[in-house]
C-alpha cells in the first residue's frame, strides 16, 4: 500500500513533461521551420495551369519543390535534363538544370526546391536550387 | 430371187405409174445427194454404196431409161434403190414405214371390201387357168373383167385389160380383111401376068415377007403391036404388086402394133405388182396372139436390163413366171410371218411381213393378213418406227424407254444396236460436257462454246447438258459479279470486306493479273491489320489497356482507313487507356504548338502511367534532343 501511494506523483509528472516538450518541439518547427524554406518570396509555380498553357507563364520565375524522378538527358555544356515529382502534384515536370549547377549532384528520389524560369517553348530552367 | 423380183418391180412401178407417181419408197434421208449416188445397173455388178445409208458414195453411172424415164435399180446387197440421182432404203425409210403402218392399221371394212373383189379375180384366174382354157372360157372371163373393175381396189385395170383385149381382137379381124384383100389381089395379079404373057407372044396368022427391006418394016410394026398389047397388062400388074406390097406392111404392122400395146400393158401391171392382173393378161395374150411368138418387144438397153435380173428373155411366159413366183414368195412369206407370230417374233415377223408387203402389197395373202395379227405387228412397228425416229432426232433417253418396251414385246428384238448408240452417243457427250465444264473454269470460252455445241449435237436433249449449261453459265455470272464487286470495293478502299470475302475474289481474279496482283497487295495489308488487331485484343484482354492502344495505334498510323482498327482504337482510347492516350495527345498538340515543356511534361506523365510505352520515350527523347541540343540520354529509362 505504501509503496503504491509513492509512484502515483511522480508518473504524473513525467506525462506532463513530455507533453510540454512536443509542444515546445510543434511550436519550433512552426516558427523556426518555415523560415528555412529557400525562396520563399517567390511564388509557387502553377503546375496545372503551366500543363494547359506554358506560354502565358513564359519568363516568370517560379519556385517548386519535389523530388528527381529521372536524369532524361544530359549534356555537358548544357547541363541535365531531369524529371521533377512536384511536391504537390502527380504530373512529372521536365526542368533543365544547366551546366553551372552541375556542381551539386542530382539522384534519383531527392528531394530539391527549385528556382525556376520559364523559357522560350516553355522549357524550364533551374536557375537555383537547393537540396531539401 | 426375190430381190430380183422386187427389182422389177420397182422398175415397174416406175415405168408404168410414172416419175410423179412413184411413191413406193422414198429417200431415207434428206441428206441423199444425186450427185454422189447412182451404182451401175447395166454391168450388173451392183456398184453397192459403202454403206445403206441414202446418200453413200456410189460409182457415177445412169440408170436404165424406159421411154426416157430413168428406171429404179435396185441393190439387193444392202435393200436400196438408186433412183433419180438418190440412193433409196427400201424398208428403213418413212414413206415406207407410213405406207405399212397405214396398211398394219387397215380397218376391217377395208378388208371385207377385198374379199368380195378378190373372189371375182379369183373366178378370172381360175377360168383363164392352163386346164380350163376355152373361146367360152375365154368369153365368160372377158365378161366378167368390167365386174372385177368396179371394185376400187382393182383401179380399173381389169378395165384396161379388157378394152387392150378388145383391141387386139378388132386387130386381129383388120389382118384377117387385109389377108382377104391380099387374096383378091393376087388373083387379079395372077391374071395379068397370063395376059402379059400372052400379049408378048407373036400371031402365027401373018407371015414377015421375003424382002429384007420390008421385013424390017414388018418386024418393027409387029413390036409395036406386041407392046401396045402388053402395056396395060403390065401397068396393071405393076399397081397389084404394089398394093399387095403394102397391105401386107400393113397387116404386119397392125399385128405387131396390138401385140406392143398388149405387152405394154403387162410390163406396167407387172412393175406395177399386179400380179394376178399380169397373170390374166398374159393368159388372154396368149389366147389371142397364138402364133406362138411371145417374145416381148422392149427397147435394146431394157431388154438387157430385164434379162440380166430375171436371168431369163423377156417374154410373156417369162413375165407370166415371174408374177407367179412373185405371188408364190408372197405366200411363203406369210405362212412364215404367221409362224414367227406364233412364236411371238415380232421384230422378225415385221420384217417379214414388210418384205412381203413390199413385194405383194395387192396379192390377197397381204390383203387378207388377219386384222389381230396387223394390229400386234402394227404395235411392235410403231414402237421401232418411234426408236427409229428418237434415234434419227438423237432422243436418247426415250430411244431407251422404247428399247425396254421392244424387248418386253418381242422375244427376238435385239437392243444391242440401238443401246450401243445411245450409250455411245450419252458418253462422247458426258465427254464433251466435261470438257466444256473444264474450259468454263479455265475461262477458255472459245473452247467452252465448241465443247457445248458438239454435246449439243450429238444429244440434244441430253438432261445433264441444261444442268451443267445452268452451271456454268451461273459460274461465269457469279464470277462476273465478284469481279465487278471486288472493283467496286477497291475503289471505295474499303479493303476489310475484300478480306472478308478473300475466297470468292481469289477464285474470280484468277484470270485477271492485274487485278490479282491488287488483290495480294490488299490481302497481305489485311493479314498485318489483323495481325495487329490480334495482338492487341490478346493484351487488352490481360487487361493491359495501354499496351493494346499502342499496339493498335501503330497499326493505325499506317492503316487510318481501316475501320476495325479505329473501333478498337477509339474503344481503348475511351476506355481503359484513356488518360494515357489523353496525356499523349495532349503532349503531341503542346509539341505540336511549339510548347515543348509542357509537351514534354505530359508525355513524362504518359510514360509514369504506362512505362513501357515506346510512344512516351520516342517523344521524351526526341523533344530531350530538341531541348538540349547534342545530349544524350542520361540514363535508362
């Protein structure tokens, strides 16, 4: 009986403070995450409407996270013709990432945020990008 | 013997009914040439045709003339008669076969009517007859000549032979005037010669005198006197000589004028084949002209004629045997026919009776042929004279029909001859058929046309000839049709329902290069699409949907015009494949409008949903090079 009065306080107060630290961790990632989101002034690209009609988009410059789904082609003074998964769409999106970004190596399933530009033929080209 | 007896007889018939009248036998066929046909009578080597048939090939000689009608000549080797150019079958013709039919058919009115007639004949026979010959016997049968001509049958010639013994008698009492003209004329001609002989001879009472001068003078007065007497004796004697001279040429010629009219009219009753009239004539002849000079009085060219068939000189007693043998032959000829009646021969009967018919057409023996015994031979006949013409007409079929019922009739009819030709004639036909059917296959029309005709020809109502005309001319139409079908189908394009029905086509264009070779081009273009169309069901049907779109889309690109591909097509495309095929189509309007991002973006989203699409990479690598000039895949996809 007395051995059963002393645990009760004490697991109590363990609940308690592992509740607090999930929040202080929710809290965090909302006021501290978000902020590490590269390119965040720039406007999301508009996969739908750059699927039915790419040359009204034509000179904007996007940003667009999603994961490699391919490398399509590549060139060495052009640089790599990848397939993008765009985080908030099904459809693969072709984006160029020229020569000059070749420093940073691209695989298959990473995950990247892109600063795009829509060009002539409605091609996009990588002009940033940062791996997620 | 008795076909020499049925060669004067015929000759007879001729002679003495003339050329118009002649209706005894007729030609067998029209196809006798004049030209071709006429065998030597006179060297009486018959120049027998090759064959019976009217119209065979002959030595070109002429017949006999009578009077300038050409006489019949028969050829007892084969039964014909060449006559007026023609070569005649004497019992296989159809004047023939009409005529004894028409007398097989006789009614017994007809046959009673004979009777009555030949009785009188009989009684004229028998009155005239070797034993019972006398001037009363003589008279009585004289008298009952008009009785037996009023009778039809007799034809009026017991008529003409009473008026030609009538006039050989009024002859004969001219002769006897002339005999006793001659008489009275020899007597007178006797006297004058006794008075010119008298005349001649000088008068003992006056005496020539002594003076040389005178007695000159007195000779010469005494010639002149003795001619003076003599000169009217002598004129006298000169006209009695002459006129005895010619009552005699006149006698002679008068006995010899009845004697060639008498003999006339038998050598007409007998080619006329009388004989009972022959045998009454040549018995008053004889009666009548009893100088025992009976020889017959014909022309040099029949009188050889006549004696080289009979074999004997023409004379009355001759033509008098031979009626006799001819009315014997008749006799004999049906006691046989009645004896093969019997024994239920028809067929032998017939020809029996038809011979004796053709010899003794007007004897009683045939006349008076019992009506029942005609009518069984008559049945038989009619059913030969039919298989006779089924044959002529190449009427098989009912020439076999008639053969059966011939043989159930008549114990000894042989069917060997008239099957052998319709079996002969069935299968040179069936081969000719089968030949036409082999040039209607092979097209050949020329030949198609000839081999019909020849089948036609040889059996006209051959009833496997329409069903295999029905054939072949249904073959041609049909080909024909698919011809013009298989044109019609060519140039609409419409290539899946020449597939459909490849068979016909191939069968029809098998003699038409041209259009055979179009027809393997589309065959061959079809066997691919339906190739494709296979292969694309199979995998529609493993439920890969966007295999077969693509299979069949292939398919498609190089045949836009065949129908099934497009069902199938727009079926998947509706269906299982259709956001495939809408990302494609998509990618291909973008690429299409030079927007080769988004082109490209949606041929990647086409090859994410089915990545083994070879239309997806095909686009993805040829817009990756148009993006990146000079790259090169990066990576297997």
């Amino acid at each position: 009986m007395a051995r059963r009065a002393r645990s009760a306080p004490k697991t109590g107060w363990l609940l308690a403070g592992l509740f607090l630290l999930l929040l202080l961790i929710g809290a965090g990632g909302y006021f501290f995450g978000s902020s590490g989101t590269p390119y965040r002034a720039t406007p999301e690209f508009p996969v739908e409407e750059y699927l039915a009609t790419s040359t009204t988009l034509r000179g904007n410059t996007y940003r667009l996270t999603g994961s490699v789904l391919n490398s399509i082609a590549w060139s060495s003074d052009q640089g790599r013709l990848i397939s993008v998964q765009p985080q908030n769409s099904d459809s693969p999106i072709p984006i160029v990432v020229p020569a000059h970004l070749g420093e940073t190596n691209i695989q298959k399933g990473q995950k990247f945020h892109f600063l795009v530009e829509v060009r002539d033929g409605g091609v996009l080209y990588a002009a940033e990008l940062t791996k997620s | 013997m008795k076909a020499r007896i049925l060669a004067l007889l015929l000759l007879v018939a001729h002679a003495a009914s003339g050329q118009n009248n002649f209706n005894f036998i007729a030609p067998s066929s029209g196809e006798a040439k004049p030209e071709e046909s006429m065998p030597s009578a006179e060297a009486g080597e018959e120049a027998a045709p090759t064959s019976g048939q009217a119209g065979s090939t002959g030595k070109k000689t002429s017949n006999p003339t009578i009077g300038g009608i050409e006489i019949p000549v028969f050829d007892p080797a084969n039964d014909s008669v060449t006559w007026n150019g023609q070569l005649w079958q004497v019992d296989n013709n159809r004047v023939f076969r009409a005529r004894f039919e028409k007398y097989l058919n006789a009614p017994a009115t007809e046959i009673e009517a004979q009777a009555a007639y030949d009785k009188v004949v009989s009684r004229i026979m028998n009155l005239l007859a070797a034993g019972n010959i006398s001037n009363r016997n003589l008279d009585e049968a004289f008298r009952l000549l008009p009785q037996a001509a009023s009778h039809s049958e007799d034809a009026n010639l017991c008529d003409a032979i009473a008026n030609q013994v009538l006039g050989a008698w009024q002859s004969k009492r001219q002769v006897a005037r002339l005999d006793a003209a001659n008489q009275s004329l020899e007597d007178d001609r006797k006297r004058h010669e006794w008075n010119t002989r008298l005349s001649a001879q000088n008068s003992a009472l006056d005496n020539a005198p002594k003076d040389t001068v005178a007695a000159a003078e007195w000779a010469k007065q005494r010639e002149l006197e003795r001619t003076a007497r003599m000169q009217p004796h002598a004129q006298r004697l000169t006209e009695v000589n002459a006129l005895l001279t010619a009552n005699r040429a006149k006698s002679e010629l008068s006995a010899l004028q009845a004697r060639i009219e008498f003999q006339t009219l038998l050598v007409q009753l007998f080619f006329q084949r009388r004989f009972r009239h022959v045998l009454i004539g040549s018995r008053f002849y004889r009666s009548i002209f009893d100088d025992g000079d009976n020889q017959i009085r014909l022309g040099e060219e029949s009188k050889s004629l006549f004696s080289k068939i009979s074999e004997i000189p023409p004379t009355v007693t001759s033509l008098d045997a031979l009626a006799s043998e001819a009315i014997r032959d008749v006799r004999e000829g049906v006691e046989a026919v009645e004896f093969l009646l019997q024994k239920d021969e028809l067929q032998s009967a017939s020809q029996r009776l038809g011979e004796s018919f053709a010899v003794g057409e007007h004897l009683p023996e045939i006349q008076q042929f019992p009506r029942a015994d005609r009518q069984r031979i008559l049945e038989f006949t009619r059913r030969a004279n039919q298989l006779l013409s089924a044959l002529e007409v190449k009427d098989y079929t009912r020439a076999e029909q008639l053969v059966n019922e011939l043989q159930e009739t008549a114990k000894d009819f042989d069917p060997s001859q008239p099957l052998t030709a319709v079996q002969t004639a069935r299968n040179v036909s069936r081969m000719h058929l089968a030949r036409a059917r082999n040039a209607a296959l092979g097209g050949d029309a020329e030949t198609l046309e000839r081999e019909l005709r020849a089948a036609t020809e040889i059996w006209p109502n051959n009833p496997d000839l329409a069903n295999v005309s029905g054939q072949i001319f249904e073959q041609t139409d049909v080909q024909q049709q698919a011809l013009l079908e298989l044109d019609r189908l060519m140039e609409q394009g419409d290539h899946r329902a020449i597939f459909r029905q490849n068979a016909k086509f191939i069968a029809a264009t098998a003699l038409h290069p041209d259009r055979q070779e179009k027809l393997g081009k589309i065959l061959a273009q079809m066997g691919e699409i339906e190739g494709a169309l296979q292969r694309a069901r199979e995998i529609q049907q493993r439920g890969d949907a966007f295999g077969a779109w693509e299979s069949i889309q292939i398919a498609s690109v190089k045949y836009p015009e065949d129908t099934e591909i497009n069902r199938l097509r727009a079926d998947l495309a509706s269906g299982g494949a259709a956001t495939f095929v809408q990302s494609l189509n998509k990618g291909g309007d973008l690429e299409a409008r030079g927007e080769y991002g988004a082109a490209l973006a949606w041929y990647l989203d086409a090859h994410r949903q089915y990545p083994p699409s070879q239309f997806a990479q095909e686009r993805i690598d040829a817009l990756a090079v148009r993006i990146l000039p000079g790259s090169s895949p990066a990576t297997a996809q």
